[in-house]
C-alpha cells in the first residue's frame, strides 16, 4: 500500500511514465507468450495428418451435394418457365381471355 501512496504522490508526468512502462513490460510479456506459442503450434503441426484434419473427404461431399441441390434448383426453374411458356401459348386460355374481354 505504501508502494501505491508513493506512486500517487509523484507528480502526474512521472505517474504518466510509470503507467506507460508498465503497459509496456505487460506487452512485451504477452508478446513472448505469444510467440512462444505459436512456435509450439507451428512445431506440433504434422503435415501427414493436414487432410485428415481438414476432413476434405467431408468437404467434397458437402461440395457435391450442393453443386446436385444447385443443379435440381436450376432444372426446376427451368420446368417452371417452361410451364409458364405454355400456359401463355395455349389457345384455350387464349379464348377464354377473349371471351371475358368482349363480354366487358
């Protein structure tokens, strides 16, 4: 406690000093932590085992199957403009739409 009464009894650019060297100290202690465990991770990587970690087996068959879903999209759309394109061309409706205009 004498330690913090001391620090508060320093004018306020020495306190600012000190606050500035201790945020730096703990940066610097946070970066070594840091590295260190990156340096572990990079070291504990295996490159033999980088596929089946991934799960590209798991990945292609999520890719297939909505490269299938697009295509079955794509094929409905295209049934569905095609229906379009015979309900427009078909002569039935086409009296049928006559026949209500002329009776306006």
């Amino acid at each position: 406690m004498d330690f913090l009464k001391k620090i508060q009894k320093q004018p306020e650019n020495i306190r600012l000093m000190i606050l500035w060297a201790v945020l730096i100290v703990i940066g610097i202690i946070l970066f070594v932590f840091w590295v260190l465990h990156s340096v572990r991770a990079v070291n504990s990587f295996s490159k033999s085992n980088f596929f089946e970690q991934l799960n590209v087996s798991d990945m292609k068959a999520d890719v297939n199957k909505s490269v299938e879903d697009v295509k079955q999209k794509a094929e409905d759309i295209s049934n569905i403009k095609q229906k379009a394109e015979d309900i427009l061309n078909d002569k039935e409706i086409e009296k049928l739409i006559e026949e209500k205009l002329n009776d306006k």
